[in-house]
C-alpha cells in the first residue's frame, strides 16, 4: 500500500476494528484504492471538496489526493476510517 498514506487517526481507527473479516476487508479496499480499481463504491463528500469517501461494509474510509506541495510519495491521504453512525461527526473534523 505504498501509494496509500495513513494519518496517525486512521491508524487508530483500524486498531479499534480489531483483528478479523473487517479488517481484512478493508485491507484489501485499501489496497484496491492503491491500485485506482474502478469497482469500488467511492463518492466525493458534499461541500469538502477534495475529500471523498471509500464505503467498506459498515465503516467510511475519508481520504483525499496529496497535494503537490505535500512531502509524500502517496498518492492518497486516508484521515479517518469510520463506522457509518459516525461519519456526519468525523467529516466535520476534516481540515
């Protein structure tokens, strides 16, 4: 997942999801989103433009292109990995 960088937050998020088929789960999205695979559910996020977000199951994966002027060589910055309940209160969070 190299072109994929993790914030500390949604390093969290994955650890709160514990070990099991929904981890898996999302790995293999993550890596798919690595890969620009077509088949996934992406939408962008009404009025936060760029972030857009990733369904896996239950749970929201919030992410957003790196920017040029950032010191990455990711192609893609996840922020937060979140059940469906709480993605209105995490989205609010994003800068």
């Amino acid at each position: 997942m190299e072109r994929i960088a993790l914030a500390r937050r949604a390093v969290e998020d994955l650890r709160r999801i514990g070990p099991g088929a929904e981890l898996r789960r999302m790995r293999r999205s993550l890596e798919a989103l690595a890969t620009d695979a077509q088949d996934l559910d992406v939408k962008l996020l009404a009025d936060r433009t760029p972030w857009m977000r990733l369904r896996v199951g239950d749970y929201r994966v919030l992410y957003r292109p790196v920017t040029s002027d950032e010191p990455s060589e990711a192609s893609y910055l996840v922020a937060r990995v979140v059940h469906r309940g709480d993605l209105e209160r995490a989205v609010d969070t994003l800068e």
